[in-house]
C-alpha cells in the first residue's frame, strides 16, 4: 500500500521553532515526530511514501538521504508553489494508479488503518474520511454524517454550541485513484473545502468512519507540549522513544545521562544519551533531550528541552519549550508556553511568558519577552 504524507505547511504557529526546522522532523519525546509517523504507517502495511514538500523541503532529504526508513521507500514530491491540500496530493501522486493512504504531517495517533480501510472497502467508497470526537469543534471542520457513515455536510468553523455534531475530519484519507482525476492538475485546491464538499453531490462516493483512538494535532506550543506528555503517560504503548530503558516507574533515560545524587527526577520523566543533571536540580513532568545540561537548583517543569540546550544555574523553564542549543540563562524564568528558539538565549535574571525567542541575527533586534506579573 501506498501513502502521502502532506508535510509541506511553514508551521507559524510553532516559531521560531520552525525557523531552521519544520514542524514535521521537531521531536516528539526525542525522536522526530515523521519518524513516528512513518513508523505507524509501515505497521499498517504501507511500504512506499510519497512526502508532499513545500516549506524547507532540503532538510527532509538531509533527514533521510538514502530514501528510506526502515523497510519504507521513501519519495519527495516538491512544490514550487503552494499547491494546497488536494493540488498537493494530486502532485504527489504522479505516477501513482492505486488506492493510496493521505495523512496530515502534524497529527500524532493511535489510529488502525487496517480498521480504516476495511470501513472503506464495506461500503465501496470513493473516499473514507477519519474522524475524531473534540470537546468544542468551533476551532474545526465538523462532519456530520447518516448511520452507515455517509457524508452528508461539511460545517466550517461553526459556532460555539451550534455544530451539528463533535466529530471533526481527523485528517487521514483513502483515496481511490477516481478521486485524483477530481483534483485539476498544478492548481490551488483545498481537499477539505473543495474536492470533498463537491463529491457530496453524488451519493455513496464518500464516507467518514469515527473512531476513539488517540489523535492529537502537534502544531501549537500547547499540544506540542501535550503530545510529549500523551507520549510520556504511555497513550502509545511501550517506551516513550526508542532504546529508552524504565529506571523506576515513570523515569526513562536514553543512552548514558548523568544525574548527580541529590537531583531530584519526578515521574513521568525522560532523559537524553549525555545529558547532565546538576545537583539541586528538579526535572519533573519533562523531556530532556541528548546533551542538555541543566545546572545546579535548576527546574523543568512540564517542558521540553531539545538537544544540546543549557538551563544555567537556578532557572526555570516551566509548560514551556526550549529549542535546541538555547541557552536559559541563571535565574532566568520560561514559562506559560514560551518557546526559546534554536541557538537563542534568555538572558540571566530575566523572565519570559507566553514569548517567542528567536536567535538575534546581525541588524535584527531581540524580541523583548513579555514580562510576567510580579
């Protein structure tokens, strides 16, 4: 079988993070969130994945430059232009004449495409949508559908309390190769708004199956944290990353970190290879990527910190994300969903809330994080 992987999105809403890194090869507990990805997609029988580029598409070759990960074959479909969902699944599948699995590079789940797939072949479709149950669907698309999951609407964005249902388009498609040929070559098309609303018009073409597995959307600072603690509590079964070893119940490491005795490891808990953990220090709820130091009093709470960053002496990094090799500097304070970018720093003493820190490139000034209440 077949998949695309659309992947080929700017990320905004995780900058400066994806500045230098897009948003699909950001870890997800200390392995690249495509990676887990590709993973579930060859446990369900895909051996050949198309990613759908856009946005930094050289960095998912320097990522994978044989091709290949594990037994998949991999290949890259690059747009020079914003192609939109369906012009870009219609551009990857160059070549492609059989039934093909479409997911979303940003949607981290448990789901069963076997489950998925068989839904589709029972009831002849065209096109089988995933959905997922949210608690308020206002912020999504929300299909509605009969008893046998036909598609009857899409709503857009409806209002609170107003949506016809609470299942929303959970972004993972079959397609059958008709739908393609619905799709107008190197044009802007939006599979959600466009080609699927237009197949409504012809009953039995479409259908959508519910499901409660897990499903979380990574591509905002808050389920981006969200995830890693999904991945911590075990909603994906066994070690939270690969070659992770349990120490006690709840604390992982990977590879050989040092924590000093008198730090203090608060479950769930998970440490890079050659991380070091000062005396003092206080890690709970967290992940730690490889080669992170985190000084002496320091304390990382419900946050992530990516590889080679620094948390100095007495700082705090609390729901927040430090990118990698960032620098906290002593004293400093990161929290309410801060992102310190890749190779930026918060000086010492200082404190950031709910702020984007990016490197200070030559002539750019520092943006000035927003200062917390006192």
């Amino acid at each position: 079988m077949k998949a695309i992987v659309l992947v080929g999105g700017e990320g905004t809403r995780l900058r400066p993070l994806t500045y230098a890194t897009p948003k699909p090869l950001l870890p997800i507990a200390n392995q690249p969130f495509l990676e887990r990805q590709l993973t579930w997609l060859a446990r369900h029988g895909v051996d050949e994945v198309v990613l759908s580029l856009g946005y930094l598409p050289d960095a998912f070759e320097a990522h994978f430059p044989d091709g290949r990960f594990g037994d998949l074959t991999l290949r890259y479909a690059v747009e020079d232009h914003p192609l939109g969902t369906a012009g870009a699944i219609r551009f990857a599948a160059q070549g492609l004449d059989e039934r093909l699995v479409v997911c979303n590079g940003d949607v981290l789940t448990t789901l069963d495409l076997a489950d998925l797939v068989a839904f589709h072949d029972e009831r002849g479709a065209e096109a089988t949508i995933c959905l997922t149950k949210v608690a308020d669907p206002s912020a999504f698309g929300v299909v509605p559908t009969r008893d046998d999951g036909e598609v009857v609407a899409f709503v857009e964005k409806p209002p609170k309390g107003k949506a016809p249902t609470n299942w929303i388009n959970a972004g993972t498609y079959v397609l059958e190769p008709s739908v393609l040929q619905r799709i107008p070559e190197r044009l802007t098309v939006s599979i959600e708004r466009e080609t699927f609303p237009r197949m409504l018009e012809e009953p039995s073409r479409l259908y959508a199956m519910a499901t409660d597995a897990y499903w979380i959307d990574i591509g905002t600072p808050e389920k981006y944290l969200q995830a890693h603690a999904d991945v911590l509590a075990g909603v994906l079964g066994g070690a939270p990353a690969p070659g992770a070893r349990e120490l006690e119940p709840g604390v992982w490491v990977q590879g050989e970190p040092k924590v000093h005795a008198e730090a203090r490891i608060e479950a769930p808990a998970l440490l890079g290879n050659a991380s070091i953990v000062a005396a003092g220090a206080r890690i709970a709820g967290s992940v730690v990527g490889a080669g992170v130091t985190v000084g002496s009093g320091a304390r990382l709470l419900r946050s992530v910190v990516h590889d080679g960053a620094v948390v100095s002496d007495e700082a705090e990094t609390i729901d927040s994300v430090v990118g990698e090799r960032a620098l906290l500097g002593s004293g400093a304070i990161a929290s309410d969903h801060t992102i310190v970018g890749a190779d930026a720093a918060l000086d010492a003493g200082a404190r950031a809330s709910g702020a984007r820190i990016r490197r200070t490139e030559p002539d750019t000034p520092e943006p000035t994080p927003k200062p917390t209440a006192e």
